[in-house]
C-alpha cells in the first residue's frame, strides 16, 4: 500500500524513534509498504519516520543509479536499528541532496566518505559491513531520520535562511507534490 510521506514540519519527523524488536506486529507488512511507497515516490531511501511510524526501520535501494556508479548494482538493505559510526578520519565529500520529507530542495551537505554499519535485516540476521561513498551517504542520510535530524539541519546557516519561505510554505501545507504527502496536523492535506 502508497503511504502518505510526512513533510517537513510534521511533529512525527522530529519525534524520538523507537527500536525495533522481532514481535513488532505488522512489520513486514511496513516494511513492504515503505518499498512501494518510496518506488511511487521514485526515491532511493526511506525511513519510517517519513511515513509517520516512530520506529527504527530504513529501507534503501540505491540500484537505479549503477549505470553511472556500478558500486551499487543490487545494493538493496533493509536496516532494523541500524548503528552508524562514521569513519572521523575518512575525508569529507559536500554533495547535494534532496528528501522526500522535504520536496523541491535540494541543497550541498558536507558528510564523511566512509562509515561502519551494524543492523539487522528482515529475517533477523545481524550485519556489520564497512560501507563507502555514495551509498555511505544514503545511509547517513536515512539514519539521521531516526535520530530526528533532517538533512537540512546539516546546512549552513545562511543556504538555510535562503530557503526559510519554502520551509514556512511546507509548514503552512502549501506545497504540490507529485506524491500523496501528510502535512502538519494543525494545516490542510493537500
């Protein structure tokens, strides 16, 4: 089933994201639904947060951009409580991007090349995978959802007040997606 996205400003992206255990009910039903709800959205992330579901759970399928980068041919990860440490002495990359929790923006954001990541998959099978480049960046970039954090808090200061009246916008509920999207409890869904 196509879940609504929850759009920046929604008290659901900002809330404390529970772990997950093996009796959570329905959540292979969740997870299926993410996948479909991320494709309709043609995104390549997304975490449960996005869509409106306060538990640790990331789904990420970065495989429509092997063409250009062949690192992620068939890099598809399903991430139950993923554990993030990032690589300090790794170099820094600033590169845009974007989240479907924050349609139409697209801004640079600085984030080390190199990461450790612990997680559990679907079947309840334990991961450790030493992970680089692009998909290193995706997958800070879904996990920061789990610690409340968007990737628009990662941006300077000043790129960030450029687009303050896009942001008010998305708050207010005036924004046009070509995907269903759940705004701020107390605006209109459009």
């Amino acid at each position: 089933m196509i879940l609504p996205i929850y759009i920046y400003g929604h008290p659901v992206l900002r809330a404390h994201n529970a772990e997950v255990t093996p009796d959570y009910p329905g959540l292979q039903e969740l997870i299926n639904n993410m996948k479909e709800t991320m494709y309709n959205s043609q995104g390549i992330g997304i975490a449960a947060p996005q869509v409106g579901v306060n538990i640790k759970v990331v789904y990420i399928d970065v495989d429509v951009l092997a063409e250009d980068m062949p690192e992620l041919k068939d890099r598809r990860l399903v991430l139950i409580n993923p554990v993030v440490t990032v690589d300090e002495s790794a170099p820094t990359v600033s590169r845009e991007e974007g989240c479907l929790s924050v349609p139409n923006i697209h801004e640079n954001v600085t984030r080390r090349e190199r990461i450790h990541l612990h997680w559990t998959d679907e079947n309840w099978e334990e991961h450790d995978e030493d992970i680089e480049g692009y998909l290193a960046r995706v997958v800070q970039h879904e996990c920061d959802h789990l610690d409340s954090t968007l990737f628009i808090d990662r941006i300077s200061p000043i790129r960030k007040q450029l687009i303050r009246s896009k942001l008010n916008n998305m708050v207010k509920g005036k924004i046009s997606c070509s995907y269903r999207i759940k705004v701020a409890p107390h605006n209109r869904k459009r």
